[in-house]
C-alpha cells in the first residue's frame, strides 16, 4: 500500500516489450518511477494490439505508448487521461502527435553515427540495407532517406536496397536476394542496416557468398542488441540508440501530467548514445586475399579453438606461405592473429557478461583457463581477474592508460 498522502497512479506501457527498444525504453521508465516519491502501479500488455479499444473503458491515470503504431495512435486520441507518446522524428508535426507530449529518437542521428563510423574505419564505399515502406515501419524509410542524403552530399552515389519484412517461409529467398545485391555491390562497402535484425541477414548472406567480413563487407546495424550480436559468428557493430533516456523523459512527463503540472518540454529528441564497435566493422585495407580469407575464417571460428594450421587448409595454403604473407603485410605472423581476436573476445566477454572465468576462457578459444591467465600476463600485463575489476571501476574510457601504466611497471 502506499504511504500516507502518497497516491497510487496506475499507468499502462502500451510498448513492445520482444525486443531490445522496447524494453530499454520500459526500464527507462522504471527508472525514473524509482527515482521519485511517486508509486506507480504498472499495467503491460503482452500484446496490446489483441484488443486496443479496451484502453477505451480501462479507469487508469496515465499511458506511455508506441506512436509508431498508427492504429494505436489514433485510437489513443479518443482518450482523456494524460498520455505520452514515442516514436521516431519523421512524424514529430503530425497532427496526432502534436496534441501529446512525445519522445523521439532522433534517425537522423542514429544513421549519421553509422556512416561517420564506417568512414573512419577507411571504407570507400556505402550502401544501406532498408525494408519496403508500409504503414509500421516509416522509422526505417527515415533512416534510409537520412543515408541517401548524406551519401549523396559527398557526392556519392546512395546505394539503398529495400528486403521485404522477415518470414519463415520466404527466408531462403531472403538471403538469395540479399546475395544478388552484395554482388551488385563494388568492394570493400560498408553496409548500414536498419536495424540489428537486418545486419544480421546481411552477415548470413555474406558468408553464402563468399565475402570476407569485414575487409569485403563491413556491417554496422541499429538498437545495439546484446541477443542478436550473440546469435552471430562475428559479432555485429551497432549504434545504441538511448533508449533509456527515451524511456526516462516520456516518464518525467507523464509525471508531470499526474501531478497537474505542463511537462517542461513538449517535445524531446534523443539523440544516439553512441557506436558499439564489434568485429563486423573493424575494417583494415588489405587487399591480400590470403590474409582476408584467413582473417574472415578466424573471426567465424577462433572462439571454437581452431589451430593455425586448420586456418591455412581453409585458405588453401600451406603455414609457412600464409605466415609469409601475414608478415609482409601486416608485421605479424598467424599465431599473433588468432591470439590477438581471442584477447580481444574475451575483453569484450569480461567487461560486458558476467560469465566464470573459465567459461570466458571457453568462449574465447583458449585450451584452457590457465593458458588466458599466463597470456592475459604476458600480452596485457594483468591478470583477468585484474582487468574485469578495473573495467568495472574505472570504465572502458580510461583503462588504456590504466593497462599502460600496468605493463609500464
């Protein structure tokens, strides 16, 4: 129950919940819901479009919604109580949105992130991988109208391809038409998806292909999803979003609607929190096909344990000539390659899961928990143990200069 003089407000998050926007956005608002003195007593609907106009005659405070659904939209214009809508900025002057206080998050931004993102990683070359316009996903036509304009103000040409909405039943088809494009594409490219869902295929389809990514094909998606970079051999770069900002702003202005009050803005666009950058996009120019195949077959499978000698029977070589022509290239021999992703995977696991260090170990390649210890010692100049507890800390920011002055010592 709560305190005395405390009102209870039950409010309904009319959000997809399945995917990662939609819960970020919803521990958003639970967040700012903590941080006040209000008590708020939460409807969530596993699928609010079963039936809608119930919203109609349910006796509750306050909505959060999905604005980018229009039927929910329109429906949600017939009720009294305070709402609050999110969505994208495309419709930020739609009649409907500008009678609500309403969340956007800024596409344009997001899609600018992305190819800035792709630039700096040397790739000459773009092209953006869309889904066909319907009344639900005008979001991704923003994104890729935002890509074209960019693009084409460098004076490029903006190469967009628009797949159709992911089924079971058309999923071959799905990858076969994305293989016809890529191979329409000049190489390297740096492809930007709209979606982390997108990139996702157009990994797959790269890999029936035949392209190496990233040195033929660099992915970057859209939402940051922790779930689909997990489903894939390499692991996807994406732009986060903000959706926990996104989330805490509608809630602060739902709050003040409760309590009476004009919310202090009206209208809030959330900018990208940033670019997670994952092996999709770690683009180097080398045009040796030797050390792209090999480098393309170690980011698949080194985490699976796989031996330098199994890499050049991939690429179709002997050892000897493929360390040969690591070393005139890039100063390194095979061994260091395989070592040098293993290291680097298994940061990634150490600072973003909570996984054993044995598992981590596992997951990473190494033959055993003890060979990352005395690698992670020789390489890094810590222990594991030591670079988990220092990222959490100190933060990713600032332990380059930590590792340094480690190994300095």
């Amino acid at each position: 129950m709560p305190a005395r003089n405390q009102q209870l407000f039950r409010v309904a998050l009319m959000l997809k919940a399945k995917g990662r926007y939609g819960r970020s956005i919803i521990e958003g608002i639970c967040e700012y819901m903590k941080s006040t003195r209000l008590q708020w007593d939460f409807l969530l609907e596993e699928d609010f479009r079963s039936s809608p106009a119930s919203l109609l005659e349910w006796k509750g405070d306050g909505i959060i919604a999905d604005y980018d659904d229009p039927a929910l939209r329109s429906l949600l214009a017939k009720v009294t109580i305070p709402v609050v809508g999110i969505g994208g900025t495309y419709q930020l002057n739609h009649p409907e949105i500008r009678a609500v206080p309403y969340v956007a998050s800024d596409n344009a931004a997001l899609v600018k992130l992305a190819y800035q993102h792709l630039i700096d990683m040397g790739l000459p070359r773009f092209a953006c991988y869309s889904i066909e316009s319907t009344i639900m996903n005008p979001w991704a036509v923003e994104r890729a109208n935002a890509f074209r304009r960019l693009v084409e103000a460098d004076g490029a040409r903006a190469d967009i391809y628009e797949g159709v909405p992911t089924h079971a039943l058309v999923w071959q088809d799905i990858l076969e038409n994305l293989k016809d494009w890529l191979h329409t594409l000049e190489k390297p490219v740096g492809i930007i998806a709209v979606t982390d869902s997108r990139a996702r295929q157009v990994l797959q389809a790269c890999s029936l292909a035949g392209y190496a990514v990233p040195e033929q094909v660099a992915i970057i998606g859209i939402d940051d999803d922790p779930l689909l970079r997990g489903l894939s051999r390499i692991p996807l770069s994406s732009v986060a979003q903000g959706t926990l900002q996104m989330g805490r702003a509608a809630a602060e202005m739902l709050h003040y609607q409760l309590m009476g009050k004009i919310p202090r803005e009206k209208r809030v666009i959330v900018r990208p929190e940033g670019v997670n950058a994952q092996a999709s996009t770690l683009h180097s120019p080398v045009m040796n096909t030797y050390i792209m195949r090999a480098r393309h077959f170690i980011r698949q499978f080194a985490s699976q344990g796989i031996k330098a000698a199994q890499v050049a029977d991939h690429v179709g070589c002997s050892r000897a000539t493929l360390d040969m022509h690591f070393m005139r290239t890039v100063g390194n021999t095979l061994h260091d390659e395989l070592l040098r992703f293993r290291i680097e995977h298994s940061k990634n696991l150490l600072s973003q899961t909570q996984l054993s260090y044995f598992d981590v170990a596992l997951q990473s390649g190494f033959t055993s928990l003890q060979y990352m210890y005395a690698v992670y010692r020789r390489e890094i100049g810590c222990t594991p143990v030591e670079y988990r507890r220092k990222i959490d800390t100190v933060g990713k920011a600032d332990m380059a200069v930590w590792l340094k002055s480690t190994i300095a010592r």
